[in-house]
C-alpha cells in the first residue's frame, strides 16, 4: 500500500511539474467535476490511522475553497449538474462539493468555511446514521486493532489469530483484514464478521455512529439553508452490488429517500452509492436509480464528466479529495483530468 501511495504521488508529481496536465486538459478535462469528502478536521497524534484517507483538515479546504471561488470556474449544485446536462450547456466548466455519511465535524470546520466563501454544498445521509442505527464497521475495524496486541477471527472457515502489537503489524493487519472483508460475497457476511469481531474485544460497533453523525435536528436546520443539497445515501450505507435481492436494492434507495423526505420536508433527487467503486455499485444499481427517478446518482469511481455522461446520470464519476494527498497541486492535477485519464485508460465513462 505505502509503495502504491508512492507511485501514485509520483505520477501525479510528473504531471503537474511538467506542465502535462495544462496540455492535457483539453483533450481530457471534460465539463467539469464532483468532488468527494468525508471528514473534516484538525489532524490527529494517533499513529494507527487506517482510515486517514477519509479526512482532510480545515486548512487543505479553506485553500480549495478559495481557490475555486477565485477561479474561472462555476461551483454549482447538483441540480445545476443535471440542467446543464439537460440542456446540454457547457459554457463554462464547473465544479460541484459533496460531503458523504454526514458527520459532525463537518459542522465545526467543514459548514462555516463554505458560509464564508457562500459555496452550494451537498451532504449525502445513510439514514440509519441520524437513527442511530448504523454501524461504521470500518472505523470499529480499526478500533479493534488499535486496541489489541493480538486479534483472532474466522478467516475462510478457521479460526485464526494475529499479532498486532507494534504499529506495523496494525497497518499490515488493518489492510488485511480490510481487504478479506470487502472480497466477501455479500454485505451480511461482512457485518457479521465485524459484529462478531466488536462482540469479542468489547467494542461497541453503533457508539460511532452516535459519537461521530450528526443528529435528525441538526441535518434539519442544515437542510434549511439554500447553498445545501440533502442527497439519500441508503438507509444501511450497503455496499448495494453485494445484495442479492433486486427488491432489497430498491428498497434502500427509496426507504432512505422516503425517510429524508418525512424528516426534512423535501423530496430528495440524488443519490451517492455507499463505497461507490466498481464492486459496491453496478450497472444493476445503475439501473434502479434511473427507474426510480433519480436525477443523478455518484459513485467514487475516479473521473471527471463529459457530455457522454448524459446517457449515464445515475453512474457519475467523482474526484476524491484524499487525505493521504493533500496538496492542492494533486487535485489541480485530478481536477484537470489528466490524473484519471491514464488510470482509466482514456475511457471517457465508467458504467460497466
């Protein structure tokens, strides 16, 4: 993973030091470009965080932020994404800011910062968060790592244990045991394995969604002011592509859609699939959010958007805002579409 990183800070290095990605960007920049993140907030001292990725810090957002309101580039809502689409109006390009799951840092650093450069924003909700219900099995994957010096588990059917005392063995581990969870068939035998992982090392797997997500009141008074877009984002945050069930699919989206609208007083036209890569969101999902009306629907497959995405509104690429790279020069580099041409072999749209 550390030498995956490398090369990948490599890459974007050359591009964007050379010039390349200025070349580059009218043959491979499309219209514009979603961007993704999750948390927001000061770094923290922990050593073991497997899950950094997921957050970048006030500072890194307040220089996007400024950048883009400085630049010859519209941030525009998601509704603005699907007229523009619509109409077939790429006058200018465009950028659009998404924020997933819905977590309370995102109000102390995240939501001011966006006030002051008065930029449309939209939050994605899995409606269990707010609920209380959910469970972050990722972040209780790593809280049980992080707190054992040795760990044991089913793996393939046997039962087997792992050191993980020193900070190395815990990273190795956490990518490990990651990577088992998410190669499994379906979305109950992930949880189920996690669950019983919480069970036996005493880790209470819902105190995350109650200490991290915000609350019913608070994504009410969020949704009241007009620079923000409340899309669904499933009731459980499944990975939809490892549900068997056609119907189960279809009810997460639109249970999570009728909730948001019982709670917040406005139907919801959006939709982010929960992981969003190619084996948690398929044309199958594709499929069900078109038939249920959806305007658009995200996925965190890298890209940036073409015209060809019109026929694809419910398989939309987006850019993540990684917190492993934050510079601004690797997202001037993503943004431009160079970064993801060459990861996606210059293939304009993803939706298979």
């Amino acid at each position: 993973m550390k030498l995956q990183k490398t090369i990948i800070r490599s890459g974007l290095d050359t591009l964007y030091f050379s010039g390349m990605h200025h070349w580059l960007r009218p043959l491979v920049g499309g219209m514009g470009a979603i961007l993704t993140l999750h948390h927001v907030r000061p770094p923290r001292l922990e050593a073991f965080q497997p899950n950094r990725l997921l957050e970048v810090t006030p500072e890194f957002l307040e220089r996007l932020l400024r950048r883009l309101a400085r630049a010859r580039i519209d941030v525009v809502t998601l509704d603005e994404i699907h007229r523009r689409f619509i109409e077939d109006d790429f006058r200018r390009r465009f950028v659009c800011l998404t924020f997933d799951d819905g977590y309370k840092d995102f109000l102390r650093w995240a939501y001011p910062l966006l006030r002051k450069y008065k930029l449309p924003f939209a939050m994605y909700i899995a409606t269990s968060f707010p609920d209380r219900l959910g469970e972050l099995w990722w972040l209780a994957l790593e809280a049980v790592i992080a707190q054992n010096r040795r760990i044991g588990m089913v793996i393939n059917g046997k039962y087997q244990y792992f050191e993980c005392a020193t900070l190395r063995e815990k990273r190795e581990l956490y990518e490990a045991v990651y990577g088992y969870l998410r190669s499994m068939e379906t979305e109950e035998e992930v949880r189920r394995a996690v669950r019983d992982l919480c069970a036996t090392y005493s880790i209470d797997i819902v105190s995350f969604c109650r200490d991290m997500c915000m609350d019913w009141s608070e994504f009410v008074d969020l949704a009241a002011d007009p620079l923000c877009t409340i899309g669904a984002h499933t009731v459980n945050h499944m990975m939809l592509r490892k549900v068997s069930s056609d119907a189960a699919v279809r009810a997460e989206m639109q249970m999570s859609r009728a909730v948001l609208e019982a709670a917040l007083g406005k139907r919801p036209e959006h939709l982010a699939y929960p992981m969003g890569d190619p084996t948690s969101a398929g044309p199958r999902e594709f499929r069900i959010a078109a038939e249920l009306g959806f305007k658009t629907a995200v996925t965190t497959r890298p890209g940036v958007l073409f015209k060809a995405h019109r026929d694809h509104l419910t398989a939309l690429p987006r850019i993540s805002a990684d917190g492993e790279f934050q510079q601004q020069r690797y997202l001037k580099v993503l943004m431009s579409g160079a970064g993801t041409a060459f990861s996606n072999r210059f293939r304009r749209v993803s939706a298979a």
